[in-house]
C-alpha cells in the first residue's frame, strides 16, 4: 500500500511516500520548516504544501509531538499550545482534503521499528526510546501498541526523566559518555523495574553512537539500537494510516 507519510517536529515538516508492504520511502524526503507560530492552521497548511510537492491525492498518516487520543490533541510538546484540544485529524484532513491519520510522533517510530526494524518478530513487552530533545518512548505487548505512553516524563531524581537524562542535557551539560551513560541506565533500571520488558530498543540521533556509551548500560532485557534512523517516523506514520484502514475494512 502506497501512503503519504508526514514527521511533524518542532523545527521542521517532513514527508515523503511511503510503500507500507516493504518499508521503504518511494521518493526523496521533502522538508519545509515548521510556521512560526507552530498554530493548528499554519501547520496544517504546511502539511498541504507537501501534499502538493508530491502531488499526492491518497491517504497520509502523520506523526505529531504530542499525546493523540480518537484524532484529537491533548498535549503539544515543541509545537504550540493551541493545538490542546483540538481535533488534529479533522483540521489537517479538511486542509488537505485527504483521509488523515495523527499518532504520537515516538509511537510512529516504534511502528516503523516493530515492523521493519530492531523490534522485528519479537514478542512481549517492549519498550523504544528516542533520545534526543526529549525522551520519546512507545510501548508494545506482542507486537501491539499501547499509545501514548509518556515515560519521559515519569519522576527521576525529583524531575521529569528526560530533563535529566535526554541527549539535549548531555550535550548542554558537556557530559562525558560515561557520566550520562550511567544517569541513563539509572533510567533504564526504573523502566525495567516497572514493565518488566523484554526488550529495549534505543532511537533517535544519539542511536548512531550506541558504541560510545552501550558499555555503561547494565539491564536485565537487551538492548539494541535502532536501525531504522531517519525514515522511522515517516515511515511509522504511513504504517498508522495502513491500521487505520485496515481496522475500518479499507486495507
């Protein structure tokens, strides 16, 4: 199934084709910066924008930096405050005059990478992170999503998680690796202690560096880095319009 997949982040809107069935962009990525102000209308123009670049008339699935229940916004993270409460897939498909399909951006990436990457063909629970800015995380039971899942924002040290061990404070903090591997494990150890998974999978652009600090992480689950990079989130997203469509009887 050929479907238009859109990576919606805080600097930038990506997109590009996507043939579900293999996993694989169809056509170069095309990129336009994310409007500033990041409003509900701006971006959904944008979207429109790569729609036209494509020449797509088709379905899309987009990946968006905030939690998404039923197409409607509840949280917005990089992107602005008056997308809460609104309802994301209606605005963008009326924009673009497209069947839509939002899910969270780290949950995109997760689809991407149990389908065609790391995460390929295991069972039980497992949990992806993205590690960048923040601490993006999806969780999987037995191949199936569970949405939404904000553990970068569990308590650690009497913070939130990522403000202590995402990439964006060991570079800002000049950590050494062995000093943010360590808070990062520590990380890991609470995940494990409360889900138990059976695999970590480790995403986002500090994923390339796996070697540099994978001495320093020390859990009871493996560990594997991601091998699906750049292409997950668009990836992912397509894939979350292909269950859409599937769940309706369309695929």
């Amino acid at each position: 199934m050929e479907i238009l997949g859109i990576d919606v982040g805080g600097s930038g809107i990506k997109g590009a084709p996507v043939d579900t069935a293999r996993g694989v962009l169809l056509e170069s990525r095309h990129r336009i910066p994310t409007p500033r102000p990041s409003t509900p209308k701006a971006v959904a123009k944008t979207i429109r924008k790569l729609c036209r670049n494509f020449q797509w008339e088709g379905p899309l699935g987009c990946g968006f930096p905030a939690v998404i229940q039923n197409g409607m916004v509840r949280t917005a993270a990089n992107v602005d405050s008056r997308w809460i409460g609104c309802k994301g897939e209606r605005i963008i498909s009326e924009t673009t005059g497209l069947p839509v399909r939002m899910v969270n951006d780290a949950d995109a990436a997760g689809l991407a990478e149990m389908r065609f990457g790391a995460g390929k063909d295991q069972p039980g629970v497992v949990i992806l992170i993205t590690i960048g800015t923040g601490l993006g995380t999806s969780l999987f039971v037995d191949g199936t999503l569970v949405p939404n899942s904000e553990f970068g924002h569990m308590e650690l040290r009497g913070r939130d998680a990522e403000t202590w061990a995402s990439d964006f404070v060991r570079q800002n903090q000049m950590l050494s690796w062995k000093k943010w591997g360590g808070r990062f494990n520590i990380y890991l150890n609470e995940l494990e202690k409360l889900f138990w998974p059976d695999l970590f999978i480790l995403g986002g652009g500090v994923s390339k560096k796996f070697n540099k600090f994978s001495d320093y992480l020390h859990t009871r689950a493996p560990i594997l880095p991601a091998r699906m990079r750049n292409d997950a989130g668009i990836i992912g997203a397509a894939l979350a319009m292909e269950i859409k469509g599937s769940k309706n009887g369309k695929g």
